[in-house]
C-alpha cells in the first residue's frame, strides 16, 4: 500500500477526507475536505486550489454594503442622541499640523502651550479681535508644558511670544500623559501626514461617533468588570472638550448642561486627589526634588529662549473647589509659582492677583464653561497687552470682542 498520496490523488468529499498516513493505515478527518501537507510526506505540494462554491456573490455583496450602512448609521444616532456632533480630533496629526507653521514661515507668531486649561480657556477667536493675531494652539491635555518648551527652545525658527500654561498638578509634577506628541512630530513621515488629512477632511466633520471616548473597545473597558487585585481600576478622564480645525477648543456643552455627566466629571477628579501619591511623589523630599527637577529644566529652556529675543510670559489660570484645595496642598503657590517666576526671571500672571481672572463658572472645578472661557480671554489680552506684550493699534472695546464660541456643542 502506498505511503503517501500524489497531487492527483486528492479529491473533495462532503464531510471528512480519507488519509492514509506512513504506516498504511487509512483514516478520517472530520470535517477536512482536502489534505494538507504533514498527510502527503515526502511529496511535493501542488499549487492550493480553494475551492469557492457558486452563490449569488451579488446579492451578498449588496446586503453587506447595506448591514454596513445601516449599523453605522444606528452608532451615529445613538451618538448623536447622546449629545455628540462631529468636530475635530485633538490627535498627535491635529497637533503636529499646527507645530508645523512655526517651522515654516510662522515663527514669529504667538504661541500657547500648557495643559487642558490654556487649551479650555484662551478663545483664538477672542484673542485675535483683540490682539489682531490668532495664536498658534499647542497646549495639550494631561500633559505638563515643560516637553513643549524645551522643544521650542532648541527651534531656532521660533522667535515670537510664548504663554505657557502652569497647572501646578502637571508642570511641578512632569507628568506627561500625551508625552508622546513632541516625538510624533518629528517623526511623522508622509504616511501618517496623509492619514491625518483624510481623517480631518473626510471623517471628522461627518461623524459624531468619531470620538475616542465612544470607540468600541473604550466601551468595552468602562463596563463594571470585577475588580481584579492589585489593579489600578480608577476611571479615566471622559470626554470634556470639543475642538475646531486649527486647535480652538472649548468645553463640550454636556458637561455644562447634563448633571448626571457632570457630576461624574468631577467624581473622576476626586479619584485623583484621594488616591495615593504617583510614584517619585511619595514623600515630602520626594516631592521637592520632582518640583525643583522640574523649574530646574524651565529655567535651562527659557534662557535659550529670551537669548534669542523670545518673549516668555507664564499664566497660572483658575481653578476653584476641591480642585484648587488640593493644588494648594500639594504644590503651594510659594514652593512653586513664586520659585518658578523667581528662577526662570520670566514674567507671569496668576489669576489670585486679578480681580478680572477670578469669579468665573467652572463646572467641573478646572475648566472654563464655554461662554466664560470667551469672557476670561476678553479679560486676559488686555492684561498681557498693557503689562507685558504692547500691541500698536489694540482694540479698546474687550465687551464687543467677546465671542461666545461656537455654539457649545
């Protein structure tokens, strides 16, 4: 009997196909309609042929395109029916696009980095009533100011004004959530640039869904799993703001107007001032050194700064309640502002010495509501304008320049 089997040997059956293996004994494969290399030793394969049985291609095709369509229709309903619209994506190509007008003729602009309050707050449109210049928008979420500002310092191509955002939970701490933004950017090949455009042009503008908060698998991970041992089951930040083409962003209307999503805004920031200290902060001397480390590297980046005629100018924006309790406790204005200020030699603006920066509604203790970030900028530009960045011709006329954004979606 023969130990193996030639390619003209091989023939379909209904459910299972016969093998005979090296011994000679025949047997069945359930469910195997061809036989696959380990049964033919010794042979050379052929060519594999699938099989494709004969169905009306067509029709499936169709009712394919038409389940797609309509299951994608059904998300963004239900999305919009939460609340959501299309808007722009605060993604690293959203970033990169506007880092990259400083190098190519905008180097002399002005530009804004920080974290989600200058992000939140400062209003380009309002700004640029006043000041005749729309700024560049760099700050990022989550993320200390501290990795931008170097970055722009080691950029001969930037010689214009900086603001740089200081929440003191972030800049004093180094944390970087969105750490990875400033490398992106100088990596970013022609791929990625491309993938950015069509998503910015295409995707973005039609669909609500189009949001990380509401991807699928982001789901999957909010669910009430059990709590498993040893595992940081803290919930993430939410989605809190929405974002125009070029960077201006404001707070997402339903944070404002839903209380059940309010209220779970700020639940999810009372975890983070209950819950231990992050790691390099666990002690008093821990948690000096980390300050210190940090103004230690704002001073190196703002010297290579003002050397090349940059203007630098900190701002401390506000936060109220539970927020600004523990700010206060943790990385007091006297071991930190005030150090800042004092080491680096750079100007700046915190809010306690403003009448006109303070008062505003902060629905979630750290963010300007929509229409307040529109007032605060009207307030804040005259401010910097008379004390430290005179304009020629500034208007004069801050009530008419406010600019209640975009409808606050």
């Amino acid at each position: 009997m023969r130990s193996s089997i030639s390619s003209s040997d091989i023939a379909l059956a209904p459910a299972a196909a016969a093998v005979v293996g090296a011994d000679g004994m025949a047997f069945e494969r359930a469910g195997f309609v061809r036989q696959t290399a380990s049964d033919r030793p010794g042979v050379a394969q052929p060519v594999p042929v699938r099989d494709i049985p004969v169905q009306p291609w067509g029709r499936i095709l169709v009712a394919m395109l038409v389940m797609t369509v309509l299951l994608l229709a059904g998300w963004e309903l239900y999305w919009r029916g939460y609340g959501a619209t299309p808007g722009y994506r605060n993604s690293n190509g959203a970033w990169a696009e506007q880092r990259r007008r400083i190098d190519g003729s905008e180097g002399n602009r002005t530009v804004l980095i920080g974290s989600s309050r200058v992000l939140f707050d400062v209003q380009l449109p309002v700004w640029e009533r006043i000041a005749g210049e729309r700024p560049i928008q760099l700050a990022i979420e989550g993320t200390s100011s501290v990795p931008v500002l170097e970055d722009l310092a080691a950029d001969p191509n930037f010689t214009g004004h900086l603001l740089v955002g200081v929440a003191p939970e972030l800049f004093f701490s180094g944390f970087a959530y969105r750490g990875d933004v400033v490398p992106y950017y100088h990596q970013q090949g022609p791929s990625k640039r491309t993938g950015h455009w069509l998503s910015k042009h295409l995707i973005e503008p039609a669909f609500a869904f189009y949001d990380p908060d509401f991807a699928l698998g982001t789901l999957v991970r909010r669910q009430p799993w059990p709590t498993r041992p040893g595992v940081d089951e803290r919930m993430p930040v939410r989605k809190l703001l929405v974002q125009d083409a070029d960077r201006n962003s404001h707070m997402w209307r339903k944070v404002e107007t839903d209380p059940a999503y309010n209220a779970l805004a700020r639940r999810i920031w009372l975890q983070h001032f209950t819950g231990p200290p992050p790691p390099g902060m666990e002690t008093p001397e821990k948690l000096r050194a980390t300050i210190a480390a940090q103004i230690d590297r704002a001073v190196v980046a703002v010297a290579k700064l003002r050397a090349r005629g940059v203007q630098v100018l900190f701002l401390r924006a506000p936060s109220i309640g539970p927020y600004y309790a523990f700010e206060q406790k943790v990385f007091p204005r006297a071991q930190t502002w005030d150090v800042l200020l004092q080491r680096t030699g750079a100007p700046g603006i915190h809010f306690e010495d403003y009448p006109q920066l303070q008062g505003y509604t902060q629905p979630e203790w750290s963010h300007l509501s929509a229409a307040e970030a529109s007032r605060f900028t009207a307030a804040l530009v005259p401010i910097i304008q008379r004390e430290y960045w005179p304009r020629p011709h500034p208007v004069t006329d801050t009530a008419a320049a406010v600019d209640v954004t975009p409808a606050a979606r």
